[in-house]
C-alpha cells in the first residue's frame, strides 16, 4: 500500500464514474479538484493578475497538474508548513523515511510485540499516514489520488480497529499456488470443457503421489521400538528433549577452525595491533572461523533470534565483515566491524571476535536521518599516528546483535563528488579517518508473520 502510494499517478486527473460523479467521497485533504489553470502546473509563480487565483494554503486541496512541481515548490505555503524551510533534497529524504517508518508500523517491525495492536498504535500509524501522503507526497509530488492513497489515509485506521490485523487480507499463500495449477495446465490438451476435468486429475494423482512419499517418511523416519528397548526404558530415564538456547551462552562453538599464527595475521595492516590486543605473541597460534553464532538481544525487548554473524575474506566469492552493536566494558552500547572470529586464543578454548572499532559522531545541522533514529558513526583510532582503527577483543556474549550500517552518501557526495561510491573512492588514511556511516534502524530484524500463533 505504501509502496504504491510512491507510485505514478493516474493519468486523468480524477477517478469519474460514468454521470461525472465523483467514484469515491474524499475529505477535506484528497477532494476532487475544480478546473485547473491553462498552464497546466500546481505552482505557477509569475505575478498575479486580478482574475488569478490565491495560492492554496496548507491542509487545502491541490490543483490538478499533468506534470510534477518543479523547484519553485520550495517557494510554497504548503511546502513551508510541511517542511519548515527544508533544502527540497533533505524534503525529498524525510518523505522516504516517513514511508519506511509508516511501512515498519504496518507490518510490525522491530516491536515488542507483533500479535497486538494498540489504540495509541493505530493512531500513530494514522497520524504518520496523513504527515506521508497529504503533507509529504501530495506537497512534493502534487495531485496525487490514486485508490491507494486514499485508502491508506482514510480506511486504514478503521480497518485496524475493526480487524485488529492488516495479514487476514494477505494473499501470498494463494499466489503461490497458482505455479501449480499453471504447470496443470501446460500439460492439458487447452481444448474444450475438458480442461479442468484434466487438472482435477492431475492435481489428484499429484496429491496421491506427495502422500505416498510423506507416509514412506514418516514409517522409515520413525521404527518401531524393540521389546528389550522398550523394557529397559523408562519415565525415569528418558532423555528430555533439547530446548533452543535462550543467550549466547548456551551455544556451543564446535566446528573445523585454521590454526593460524599470530605473526601471520598481523601481517595484515589492519590487524597490526592484534598481539597486543590479544597479550600473545608472535609465534602463538589462535584458532580462526568465519562464523560466530550468537541470541540477538534486541533493544525493543523482542525475543532472541540465532544470528550469523560473519568475518571472512572471501564468503560465496566475496568479502563478509559484519558489523555488530555490542556492549562495550562499561556497559555502554558500542559499534564496530567484525575482522576475525576466534574459537581458540593461545591455550584458551573462548568463542570470541576482533572487531574494528567506531565511535558516534556529530550529526550535521538539520539531518533528517538523525530526527528518524539514525546513529552517525566514523572510525575510532587509539592515537593521531595510527593508519587503521583500532581493534577490539569482545567475547561473544557481549555482542548485542547484527547492526545495518550504511555510507552516509551526503557526506561522501560532498566530499569527492556525486558520483563517488564506497567502492571508487581512494583508500588511504585520510578518506578512512573522515569516512562516514549510518546506522539503520528500519531494518526489519524481527517482523510480524504472516502466520502468527497466539
């Protein structure tokens, strides 16, 4: 629903039943418009004569126009009152945050509970709704009505209240049946009324055929006990079944590891500081694995998930540096970029990481990422002469959760051009000291399914 309210608009300039009524009651904010100026454009900014009309105001409707606004929109009373003098790229930034924050309230991202919905919820989600589709998208893109937004902006509160759920109206399962039935029909005769005579048939002897291998399964997945196995066992005696880890803790790290030597691996430059963050020397040798397994511990109080977090060179042909939020020594929330995964350090059998360490910086004026719950972040280095940040061993039960970072792309724009990428930009010391990143906080790590049990 969201994403479609992003979409192009119709090309008529309203929805019109066949006596030239309107289809659908609209209120205040998407009402149909009246007769629109002869240049064709929402925002004409020439000076006014006595027959022109005022500009319209904020919360009013908007003009009809065949074309977008163009960079005049800046110049607006709606534009002013819904974006308080915003440069028009950083309005155009805060609309794409609103539909994501709007589109992670629907489909319960990154919530507590993804069950139930509240009353405050629901308002909240009707509140943003309007602040994304008249405010935002109806400022900058002009006159939008499209069926999406209109029911996005007046039904979807009711239908909240009145369902309490927005995925009984899911279609997905259905879909995805139609790949059989389309395969059924490949291989009818396509003629006659026969045809769906010839899928039922097909679609029964499929249905014979997937029993038959499931009852197989089922009888050699599971023999029958002997009777001395089953005069030996008792209640007593019986092995529990395993329950799931409930902290990392509980995991077990087993698994081929390459022992490798510590002077080895601080050939890397990177690495250069790791016999002393490890206290080893050079000639000692740690256990080294791509992967580390770890409960997710989330912020927002959602349960645990298993999270693979990864540090390898060369991972299905490319490189695999996760970046994780751990808790620091003080207890204070930490970022930083995995760059070894440890089963063993010296003679000590530890699941732990070495990871490269950021530290929070300051956001620019007016950000809109920052008012939107993004954490801006740069390299931490231990000294003014260091070439590489600095690193850090964190044992595995401090690491907290995956984090989803990203290039601050207004600051490498800025710096080296619109058309620099993470990729083409120079790799020295100078860009890795005032390389930025952001955190993501509309990553859905936990969301609502699409079977919920209760």
């Amino acid at each position: 629903m969201v994403a479609g309210a992003l979409g192009p608009a119709d090309e008529d300039g309203s929805e019109s039943s066949a006596e030239g009524g309107n289809v659908a009651p609209a209120n205040s904010n998407l009402a149909a418009h009246g007769p629109q100026s002869d240049s064709g454009s929402d925002y004409d900014f020439s000076t006014q004569s006595e027959g022109d009309e005022a500009p319209t105001r904020h919360g009013e409707p908007t003009a009809a126009a065949d074309s977008l606004p163009g960079p005049g929109v800046v110049n607006t009373d709606d534009y002013e009152d819904a974006f308080q003098g915003m440069p028009l790229h950083d309005a155009m930034l805060d609309l794409f945050c609103r539909a994501a924050q709007l589109g992670g309230e629907l489909f319960g991202d990154n919530v507590a509970d993804t069950t139930a919905i509240s009353n405050e919820q629901i308002s909240a989600m009707e509140e943003h709704a309007a602040a994304f589709a008249v405010d935002g998208l109806q400022t900058l893109y002009g006159h939008v009505h499209t069926s999406k937004v209109h029911r996005l902006v007046q039904h979807l509160a009711d239908e909240l209240r009145g369902r309490g759920n927005l995925w009984e109206g899911d279609t997905s399962d259905n879909e995805k049946l139609h790949s059989g039935c389309k395969r059924m029909f490949r291989r009818t005769n396509k003629r006659g009324p026969t045809v769906a005579l010839q899928m039922m048939r097909c679609d029964e002897a499929q249905s014979a055929i997937l029993r038959g291998v499931h009852d197989t399964d089922a009888a050699t997945s599971s023999p029958a006990p002997s009777p001395a196995t089953v005069g030996a066992s008792s209640d007593d005696d019986a092995t529990p079944p395993a329950t799931p880890a409930q902290s990392t803790a509980q995991l077990s790290f087993t698994g081929r590891g390459d022992r490798v030597n510590v002077g080895g691996l601080a050939e890397d430059p990177t690495l250069h500081q790791l016999p002393a963050v490890l206290d080893l020397n050079a000639d000692d040798y740690v256990t080294v694995h791509n992967t580390v397994r770890i409960i997710a511990r989330f912020e927002w109080g959602a349960p645990g998930v298993l999270q693979h977090l990864r540090a390898a060179r060369s991972f299905i042909g490319k490189p695999w540096f996760s970046f994780v939020r751990y808790e620091g020594l003080d207890g204070a929330v930490c970022w930083g970029r995995l760059r070894l995964v440890l089963r063993a350090a010296g003679r000590d059998r530890r699941s732990c990481v070495v990871l490269q360490r950021m530290r929070r910086v300051d956001a620019r004026p007016g950000c809109v990422l920052t008012r939107y719950g993004c954490v801006r972040l740069g390299w931490d280095f231990a000294a003014s002469s260091d070439a590489y940040p600095a690193l850090d061993l964190v044992d595995a039960t401090r690491i907290l959760r995956a984090e989803d970072v990203q290039v601050d792309w207004f600051d490498l724009s800025d710096r080296l051009g619109l058309f620099a990428t993470p990729g083409n930009k120079a790799n020295t010391v100078g860009e890795r000291r005032a390389s930025r990143y952001f955190t993501n906080p509309f990553f859905p790590w936990t969301t609502r399914s699409m079977h919920p049990g209760f």
